[in-house]
C-alpha cells in the first residue's frame, strides 16, 4: 500500500476515535476544510509541518500516524 494511503487510513481511524468531523478535525489542524479528505484517500503528498498540525490536533505522537 502506497505510503499516502497508509497515512490517510491512520489519520482516519485517529479521527473517527476522537469524534472529529473531517471540518471539526481541519479546523483544529488549522488546514483548509477539503484538506482533510484528500489526505484520508491518500490523493495528497502532504509535508511535515502539515503532519505534525494533524499530529498535534489529534493528540497522537507523529510516528503513530505512520503505524500500521
């Protein structure tokens, strides 16, 4: 699976775990609200700082975004 894919899967399942909307999750990742979904269907190659705002808005450690 492409590395995007397994990215946007995790952010995801993080999401869904917190109760975040796609919307409510960008707001707080301080990002564009279509942001969310393309990164989710891994279509983005997304850079560290916007990694590191989900991580943060998440709660999560970066490298458990990564985790499969």
């Amino acid at each position: 699976m492409d590395i995007r894919k397994k990215f946007g899967k995790q952010v995801k399942k993080f999401r869904l775990e917190k109760g975040l909307s796609q919307e409510a999750l960008a707001h707080q990742a301080d990002l564009d609200r279509t942001y969310i979904p393309s990164i989710e269907k891994g279509e983005r190659n997304v850079s560290i700082t916007v990694i590191e705002k989900i991580a943060k808005a998440l709660n999560v450690k970066i490298s458990t975004l990564f985790d499969e």
